[in-house]
C-alpha cells in the first residue's frame, strides 16, 4: 500500500504529535507499505530545522514539505498564504501520481475545512481513501465552539483512527459518525531506547518533565508548587523542565515564580531539546515526572510522552488522567497520583526518591508495559491489517 501523512508541522521534529506520526510511518514502513509524511503547513518559526522545505528521510520515514519557507511567518496575510499554497502544492503533485505512485491512503493530521475539502476532491478523482488521525478532543470541543459548524465536514472522511476509547466513543456515539475506525495506542519507537547511557550518568541528582512547560496542560505550575515540597527533603535535587519557552512573557512568569519561591538554583529551564537528544535525557534522570491535571483535553488522549518515559526505564510518577490507568499499575509499573493534589505528588515524588531499590524494579516493570502495551511495530501491524480491510 502507499500511504501519506497530511502534516501540519514541523516533521521530523521534538513535539508529541510528530514522534506519534514518525512512529506510525515507521511502523508501516516496516511491514511493507510505501509512506511518505507531507507536511502542507510549517511549525511554530522557533522550532524549524534545517530541513524544512526540502525532501529527505528521517530515521526511514520519507518526508516532503509542499509548503515553500522553513518557518510560519509572523504574518497573519503571510500565514494565510503559506497555508493555501501548500495545501494547492500537494494536491497537484500527488493528482498526477497513477499506479504504484498513487496513494492508496491520505491519513489526514488535521481538520481543516480547507485540508478536508482538498483531500475530498483529490479522493473522489484518484480513488484515494481517507482517514483521520486522532489523539485528543477536536479543537472545537475544547474551545467549546459549535458543534454543528464543525462536524459536518467529518462526512467527507472514510474512516477514522484513534488514540483511546474515549474518542472512538465520542465519535461514534456523540458526533454519530458511522465510518469504520481502530484504536491505535500510543505508539513509542522503543528501539530510540538502548542501554549505551553509563551508571554514573544515571545517577545525576536531578528530576525531569518534558511536555508543555509554559502552559497549564501538562500541570507544570503545580509541579513548581509540589517541588517546593520535595527541595525541603532533598535540598540539592534539581528539577529540569523541558519543552518550548519561545513565549517571552508566559517564560518570564515561570521564572519570576521560581525566583519568588527561591528555588532559581534549582529549577531549569532547557528550551526544547531535539528528539535524538532526548533518550540520554531521560536516562539521566533519577524520575520522569508527568503531573497533568484533570481537564477535558486530558480526559480524551494518552500524554504520548508516556511512552518515552517508559521506554527510557527510568522510574515514572504521573496522575491518572484519562485511560492512565487502563495501561499502568501503581506501585507495579509506575508511580500514579490523584490529579490535581500538590501535596501527594510530592509525597510520591518523595517516596520513589527514597526507596531507589523499589524504583528500579517499578520502572523495569514500566519498559515491560511499554513493550507489551505502546511498541510502534505492535500497534502499526494492527493498523496496517485495518487499511487493508477497506
């Protein structure tokens, strides 16, 4: 089969959502289908690579960028531009691909009306087949905007694939669109993961989260909060908080909060760190924290750096939101706190850090999980069986 990821974002790249459709790609690779990743729109300016603009592969996974500059432009006229002339770019290359060329299926990582009804004509000249890849609530569920202004343009899809129950439920039962769909679990490329980082690096005295570091949705502002807790018993632990800090002003609040707290000798702010460097991260890290509050956003995906964490065979503390606990076991796989209780985070933070013995056997047990549970190879087989039934 010849597959294509409709992208909007930097590819390859450090978000969640572009290690989720590497591993997807990679996986389908690898079980025999012709893929390539295409990105119509660029990410955030801060984040562009060198390679954006351009064709290449990355770690197997083709890629192309249909869109002309290696950056979103800070004009909203420029954006606009951008965002057109990618989508038209891909629709006429891939309108004269025949054969083998020719896509079977376009896996859709946007809902854009303009994206979908693009997708749709192309489908309907090509006999192209089109799914939507989902991880989290729509957009306009989030932001509570009109349900009905919204979902109509989900009839133009044939199928659907989906990240958790939750959303398979929502769709079908709530939205009441009929079109086949599977749910493919959080997918972790597990062979990023090696043992090559030495003792001595393991050891490093510090804590680490990775994810939204600026925002409220990963529960870094309670995570702040919590440590203040932890410094009081472990006085030179460091807390490393990694992921974009592009946002000035969002920033310079984090900081001026850490600095009223005194904690500015021991909390650090990395910026965002690229997906080769992140495995050795983690490894050097004593506990991979993921205190992620109850919200909807939360209650519809699976925090996708879950997985890495895992992978990594560092111990995990994370807050049972969404399907958390469908997947891992307190005190078996991971460390799992009530969402939205600073005061317990902290007392779990405490306790893996004081029982290291227990740690280690909990987070050998948590690689397991991730090897049973989230292996891209795993889950992409599944995938790969679901479009060939169409």
């Amino acid at each position: 089969m010849n597959i294509v990821f409709l992208f909007s974002d930097n590819f390859p790249g450090s978000s969640a959502y572009s290690n989720r459709i590497h591993s997807l790609a990679k996986g389908l690779i690898h079980h025999g289908n012709e893929v390539e990743v295409s990105v119509v729109y660029p990410g955030n300016w801060a984040e562009s690579n060198e390679l954006a603009g351009k064709r290449g592969i990355y770690n197997t996974v083709p890629f192309n960028y249909y869109c002309a500059p290696k950056f979103k432009p800070k004009s909203r006229i420029l954006q606009v531009i951008v965002g057109v002339w990618g989508i038209i770019h891909f629709f006429i290359h891939w309108l004269f691909k025949f054969g083998k060329d020719k896509p079977d299926y376009i896996i859709a990582c946007s809902s854009s009306l303009m994206h979908l009804s693009v997708l749709y004509v192309l489908a309907k000249i090509k006999g192209i087949k089109i799914l939507r890849e989902y991880n989290e609530y729509p957009k306009f569920i989030l932001r509570k905007s009109n349900y009905f202004a919204k979902t109509a343009r989900y009839r133009l899809l044939d199928g659907f694939v989906f990240m958790t129950k939750r959303l398979e439920v929502f769709f079908k039962e709530d939205l009441k669109m009929n079109q086949k769909s599977i749910i493919v679990n959080m997918t972790v490329d597990t062979d990023r993961f090696d043992s090559s980082i030495t003792k001595a690096e393991e050891s490093c005295n510090r804590i680490t989260m990775v994810g939204d570091i600026l925002g409220e949705k990963d529960g870094v502002g309670n995570l702040i909060s919590s440590f203040v807790i932890i410094h009081k018993v472990f006085p030179s632990l460091k807390l490393v908080l990694v992921g974009n800090i592009s946002d000035s002003k969002s920033y310079e609040k984090r900081i001026a909060k850490v600095k009223v707290l005194g904690l500015n000798n021991f909390v650090e702010f990395t910026g965002n760190v690229s997906r080769d460097e992140i495995p050795a991260l983690m490894r050097q890290s004593r506990l991979l924290l993921l205190p992620r509050p109850s919200s909807l956003q939360a209650e519809s995906g699976f925090p996708t750096k879950i997985g890495e964490y895992l992978s990594s065979g560092t111990p995990v503390v994370v807050t049972d939101t969404g399907e958390i606990s469908n997947f891992l076991v307190d005190m078996e796989t991971s460390f799992i706190v009530e969402p939205n209780n600073v005061e317990a985070f902290a007392k779990k933070v405490i306790f893996a850090l004081e029982n290291p013995i227990l740690a280690k056997q909990i987070a050998a047990g948590g690689k397991r999980c991730a090897l049973e549970s989230f292996d891209y190879i795993e889950q992409t087989q599944l995938l790969n069986q679901f479009l060939k039934s169409f």
